[in-house]
C-alpha cells in the first residue's frame, strides 16, 4: 500500500459522491494527511442496499486526521453545487483538488434504457461533471496544487464498448472529454487528468450490479485511492493522462498488488472500456467482421438438439427444486447460434421449475443471446457470465437484476456440470 507523505495537509479537497465507495476511499486517505474533505453527495439518510451518508462520512473522515464539511450536493442540481463551493471557500479558504467521482450507470442497450435513467446518465456524469469543474476552476487556479481528477475511462472507440451499453458508455465519455478539453484549455494553471482502475472494485454498487459473491473477483476501493493520491502529488505540468490505477502504482514501485484484492490469488475480473485482456483478438474478432460467420449459424435446427446443450439442460432440470423456484421468480429464455442451437428456456417461476428445448410457456424476463458453445462454457464455470457480456459474448434483454441472479445460480449447479 502507498504511505502516505503529508503533502495534503491543509488542503481542500472537493469530492462528489463521497458518502460511500471510491469517493469516501480518496477522501480518507487525504484526510490521513490531515486534508479539508468536502463531501459533496446526496445521501442524507442510509439507504438500505447502500450504507452510508454525508454525516457518517463526515465522522469518519475527522477520525482520520482530516477536516469535514458535509454538503448536500445532486451534482444535476448548479444552485447546489455552486453553494457547496461557496461554503468550502468560506470555511478553508480555496480549493485545490476536485474530483469528480459521482456517476450513475446503468448497462442496458438503446431499446431497453428508459428516457429517464438516459437522461440520469448524461445528467450525472458529463453535466455534472462540466457543472462542478466549472464551479471550481476560479478557486483551483488560485491554488499551488490545482488538480482535477475525473473518475472515467480512457477514450477507446472499439465499437464493443458501445453496442451493449451506448448510454452509459457515451456519459462516461463526457467525463473523459471533459478531461481532454480542459487539461488544454487550463493547461500550466490546473492538472486535469482521468483516474480508471484495470479490474472491477468492490462497492456497495457493485454488490447491486453484480450481486453478491461477485467481491472474490474485485480488488478494495484502497487501490483507487493510493492511485489518486499518487496523482495529487505530482506537478500541475502533469496533465491530460488517463491514468490506469495499477499502472501508477507500479510506477510508485508496488509490486504486490495483492493485498488490493479481496481474495488473494482468485481470478479478477477486468473492468470496462480497456482492451488488455489475454482474449483481446477474440473481441476484436467479434467487433469487426465475426458477424457474418455468425449469420451463418444462426439458423435454429429443425429437429431438437442432442450434444453438450441437452445433457447441459438435462443437468440443470434434474437439479431444480421449489426453493429455488421461491427464490428467484424468474423464466429464463436462451437464444443459441451453432451446432446444438435453437431456443431454450429456464422457468424458475412456476410450480417446481422447468427446463429444455423451445419457448418457455410464460413471458421470459431474460432473453439471453449467445453461442452453443460459450453457453456450455458459461453453466460449467469455464466462462464467468459478468465477463461474456462485458466482452460481447453474451447479449441480455429484459431485467437486468434477474440476469445476475442467474449467475448465483449457476455457481451452485456447476459442482453436479
């Protein structure tokens, strides 16, 4: 872990969404050198499936050595952001670190992202990231440290990043282009730079979108900020990088990147918008050019299937039982291009559940889309379904939360696969 050095003393930083996760890890580890944390979020009361408010936020930052002001902040909100400002100025005297880390996301594809949750997106991440900078900057040009950290990826227009999440994937962008606009236009007075890490991290969020037992492939929030610290010490002349969290640090000279994982030595899984995975050329395969092979294939077969898909169906249909039905109320539907393909379906709704070739006989909540292959791969445990649908393998239509608890389902039936 990065020690820490004492450069922050004194200073204040200006962070959205700090009540919990990523944000409350850059805002302790600054005040551990005894920083001014604005904590600039929502919450103001816990929410169930999210601890955390500005308050206990506030207490533990005081704790740490650091100074706190909690503000309530909806970063879509300009009359709320500019009184945060104003009341940080009043109370410590300047700014001289944002970071913008509030986000909202949701992974749904153009037809089934409603106007509401778009518009939350675009709201939240580029507008209110272009809102607080702007808010900012008279005071950051003031300061000797003067940085500005988005929490956003590095702009990378492989279209897979696109397809099954346009929404969120161009909201985000805003915020990496907010990055590479005002790291020029601020440039010798204000660092502007983008923080992404290389694996998914662990928060109360993730929790939600990838439901639980997804922590053993997560590193902790710790390693986001000793990468945004490491950041903040460096020169106002460092500025317009998107910086990968591990690759600072190995800079820093860490080399056990273990102890940033919740599971030592267990697989991680990588995050978003970066394309350094071991089956990179697969994805670039499938992004340019693979569509017409699987046109190809996607002819359903006239007669039912045998092979891999059946026994795969026929395993999991003797595996059903009433709990399972009561606790997940859901009809599961599998579109399968290749040898062995056609439509499937799972019901975990009705009676003692139900399994096997053809159309389900209710409504699917979930359609998924994919090869026979990478199906067989995905109920064996050979294929993690979080990283078939990050890396374009695995299409899902329908609801989102039911689609992840599938993959709980899945880690319980792959000892008898």
């Amino acid at each position: 872990m990065l020690p820490n050095t004492g450069k922050l003393a004194g200073c204040t930083v200006f962070i959205t969404g700090a009540s919990r996760g990523i944000g409350k890890a850059i805002a302790l580890k600054a005040a551990k050198d005894g920083a001014n944390i604005v904590i600039a979020a929502k919450t103001t009361q816990a929410h169930p499936k999210l601890p955390g408010t500005i308050y206990t936020a506030a207490e533990e930052i005081e704790a740490a050595g650091g100074k706190a002001l909690p503000c309530i902040v909806d970063v879509r909100d300009e009359q709320q952001i500019s009184n945060a400002v104003e009341k940080a100025v009043e109370k410590f005297g300047g700014i001289d670190v944002l970071v913008n880390n509030a986000s909202a996301i949701s992974l749904t594809n153009t037809l089934e992202t409603p106007t509401k949750r778009v518009d939350l997106m675009m709201n939240v991440n580029t507008r209110g990231t272009y809102l607080t900078s702007k808010a900012c900057i008279p005071h950051l040009k003031k300061s000797k440290i003067a940085h500005i950290l988005n929490l956003s990826p590095p702009l990378n227009l492989n279209p897979l990043w696109f397809k099954q999440h346009c929404a969120y994937t161009i909201a985000k962008y805003g915020m990496s282009m907010c990055v590479l606009g005002m790291a020029e236009e601020f440039k010798g007075e204000i660092a502007v730079n983008a923080l992404w890490p290389k694996t998914a991290i662990h928060t109360a969020a993730m929790d939600m979108l990838g439901g639980s037992g997804i922590e053993s492939q997560c590193r902790k929030v710790d390693i986001i900020a000793d990468a945004a610290y490491s950041i903040f010490k460096k020169p106002k002349s460092f500025t317009g990088n998107f910086i990968i969290d591990e690759n600072i640090l190995k800079e820093e000279g860490i080399k056990d990147f273990d102890v940033y994982a919740i599971k030592p030595g267990h697989p991680l899984l990588p995050d978003f918008f970066l394309d350094e995975y071991p089956d990179t050329v697969t994805k670039k395969m499938e992004s340019h050019g693979a569509g017409t092979k699987l046109k190809e294939e996607q002819q359903p077969p006239s007669k039912p299937p045998s092979g891999a898909v059946k026994e795969t169906f026929r395993i999991v249909k003797a595996s059903l039982s009433d709990d399972l039905v009561k606790a997940t109320q859901a009809v599961y539907q599998f579109e399968l291009s290749g040898e062995d393909g056609g439509t499937w379906f799972l019901d975990l709704k009705n009676k003692g559940g139900d399994a096997g070739y053809g159309e389900p006989s209710d409504q699917a909540d979930v359609v998924m889309n994919m090869s026979t292959d990478d199906f067989v791969k995905m109920f064996s445990g050979k294929l993690k379904p979080t990283m078939a649908f990050m890396s374009g393998k695995l299409k899902i239509k329908g609801n989102m939360a039911l689609a992840i608890k599938l993959e709980k389902l899945m880690s319980q039936m792959q000892a008898k696969l």
